[in-house]
C-alpha cells in the first residue's frame, strides 16, 4: 500500500533535538565521538562509526576481558603469571614501547598486570596476561575479539592484546566509547584503577598518560592511545553533577593537540548539550482521513514522551513528518497504532516514534459503504 507523509509543524517544546553534525562541532581529530553515558546515545559524531586503528585503546579490551575473567571465577587477582621472555623483548624495555619494567622470569600477580595495562600502559603487561590466560597472544586476541562482539561492538578486530600495530587490528570509536560504558557499568571496583595517577613496579614508576586526569574537573579515566599510522588517541570519561559523558578521539598529530582537543570536547560535552522532553498523553498531533468509517477523520496521539539530550542549537533544525498508509481503513480501535512521527534531522537516522488512534471508528454497513464509494467516484477517487 503507498505511503502518505504530511509535514507537522510542532511547537517548540516538540522540535526533536538530536545529535549536531559536524557543523555545528568541528575537530581536528580524524575520529571523534562524544556519548551520553546513562542513555549510551551518540551526541555527536564525526566518522565514529567508522573502523581505525585504536593503538593502546586496545587495553581496554584486554582488561575487560580479564575482567570477565575474574567475575566468573577463572581467574583472581592473587595469580601469579610468568613473564616469557617473548614478552620481555616485544613488551619490556628492549622493544621501545610501553611498558611496565617486567623482566624475564618475574612472576607478577594478575591485580600487578592489570594496574601494569591500566596506568603504565605497559605492553609486557598485556602479553604477560595473554599468554598466561589463553597460551599465546593470538588465541587471547581471539577470545577477546569473540567476547567485543558478544557484548554489541561489532567494529572491532584485534590480532593482540596491545594495540601494537597488526594487519587487521581496528575499533571504531563509537564502540570504544561503548566499552568505556560498559566497563564503568559492569566494574566499578576496578574502573577506579584508571584514575590513579601513576604505579610502581620495582623501581620504575610510570605516570598515567590520560591528558585529563588532575586538569579537568570529574575526570576518571580511561587510556590513550597512540601509533605513527593512528596518530594520538584518547578515550575519556568524566562526571559532573551526577551526569557522566564520554569523548573519543583520535588521529591528533601531536601529545599536545590531543590534550588540547580533549579538554576542549569534555568540555563541550557538559555545556553544549542539554536534555528536553518530547511530552506524551492525550493531546491530538493531526486529525487523519478515515476510509469507510463512520468518522471521516480519525486524532492520532503520541502516548510515550520521549527525553532526548542534543546539542543546544540543534533544537530549532528539522523536519518532522507523520508517515501514514495512504487509505485508513475502518474498523479502528482506540490504541491502534496506525501512523508513526518521523523526525529527519542532517547528521542523525531519522527518529520513528508510534502514532495510536485517539478513538474507535467503526466500520461502515451495507448503505454507508455504498454512499462512500459513490461518493469516492464523485471526487474522482482521491
């Protein structure tokens, strides 16, 4: 059956506001994502959705994963685990990359490691884990890869447990601000590791990378990331006033630009969002036609408000439609839902939210149905 959409002009308590695109935000990052923690909705994107590199933002994964781990009784925190010395040389001081000072034959507890991912950032840590859990960092890689998409975050692949670069090893940042979500939702107790501002192993101490612990107020996690081929990273969470949002970006050029840039989107993500009401209840949105009822027209109603947080100038754009089947046809009954309230917004999926039928309209008899296809035939069908 067609369809037939009509233009609803609404008025401004009912203007749907959604996320702003990137002209109402811009960044330098080449990936970039501001999220609402409560209701996991985006606010505001650019190319979030899109596969990259996520560089150590991949400990994240590692550590949720551990964390699973340890919640179903596989593992706990006083374990002990051997560093190799494959691990040593592609995650310990002679690799040149992050690390957490581990040396060959060490036997470090999991609770150790995971403060060594955590806040050192350390890739002998990672490996150490990997290879301690699962036998090798390909078979963690895996697992944790398989465990990412059982949770929704369906970007992502990773070949190890480091965020080393790999053929293949990509997030998006959209589901890296998931994981943040997740990860504070699920394990409070050990999410509040990723606010210590620096840990100790033997006599090497490392401080935490995150740009935005100690400078920004509510700010409590979580890591960074960089590679050549990624650029600088970051996903971070803060908390103000009960309301938490997340940012994520990546592909700054510079330890600096990525400090700069994440304090200037936190900071945004407090103030140039706001929260309002889509109201529901009785009140009739349009009166529609009706075929052989014994009304002509029949309200529609919104019965469920709907809160929605966007960027404050967002409010006033858009275009908001009720998308109906072109003949109604009787009997309708209270509740019926019988159209939908599309709101189309540059930059967001269009929202579709249910139109029910404010009353009965029964069904025409024998005469009536007769008298309304005369009459249709008069009106040339329309």
């Amino acid at each position: 059956m067609s369809v037939w959409r009509r233009l609803l002009a609404l008025t401004p308590l009912m203007l749907f506001p959604v996320s702003a695109s990137a002209q109402i935000i811009g960044t330098e990052a080449e990936y970039a994502v501001i999220m609402d923690h409560d209701s996991g909705e985006i606010l505001w994107s650019k190319n979030g959705e899109e596969q990259m590199i996520p560089a150590s933002m991949t400990k994240m994964m590692t550590a949720y994963f551990v964390f699973d781990l340890i919640d179903q009784g596989e593992i706990t925190l006083q374990d002990e685990m051997v560093v190799s010395e494959d691990a040593w040389r592609r995650g310990g001081f002679p690799s040149g990359t992050s690390t957490m000072g581990l040396r060959p034959k060490e036997r470090p507890t999991v609770e150790q490691l995971l403060h060594g991912v955590i806040i050192m950032s350390g890739n002998d840590a990672c490996i150490v884990l990997a290879e301690g859990i699962a036998g090798s960092e390909a078979a963690f890689a895996q697992q944790m890869t398989d465990r990412a998409h059982e949770l929704g975050l369906t970007s992502v692949n990773f070949v190890n447990s480091t965020g080393l670069e790999g053929e293949g090893h990509v997030a998006s940042a959209a589901d890296l601000a998931e994981l943040a979500r997740l990860t504070i939702e699920n394990y409070p107790q050990y999410y509040a590791w990723y606010d210590d501002p620096e840990y100790t192993w033997g006599a090497y101490t490392q401080a935490n990378r995150n740009p935005l612990l100690g400078t920004m107020d509510g700010a409590d996690g979580l890591k960074t990331g960089h590679l050549s081929v990624s650029g600088y990273g970051l996903t971070a969470s803060a908390v103000r006033d009960g309301v938490r949002r997340t940012i994520v970006l990546n592909g700054t050029d510079s330890k600096q630009a990525r400090a700069q840039e994440a304090e200037r989107l936190m900071r945004m993500a407090f103030t140039a969002f706001e929260t309002r009401t889509i109201e529901g209840g009785e009140k009739r949105l349009a009166e529609l036609d009706v075929w052989m009822g014994e009304r002509r027209q029949v309200g529609v109603q919104l019965l469920e408000g709907v809160d929605v947080t966007a960027h404050k100038r967002a409010f006033s754009r858009g275009k908001t439609e009720i998308v109906h089947d072109r003949l109604i046809e009787a009997p309708i009954a209270a509740g019926d839902q019988i159209a939908t309230l599309v709101v189309t917004i540059e930059g967001k999926d269009p929202i579709e939210l249910p139109l029910v039928a404010a009353e009965d309209v029964p069904r025409l008899g024998f005469v009536g149905k007769a008298i309304e296809g005369l009459s249709r035939m008069m009106d040339g069908g329309a």
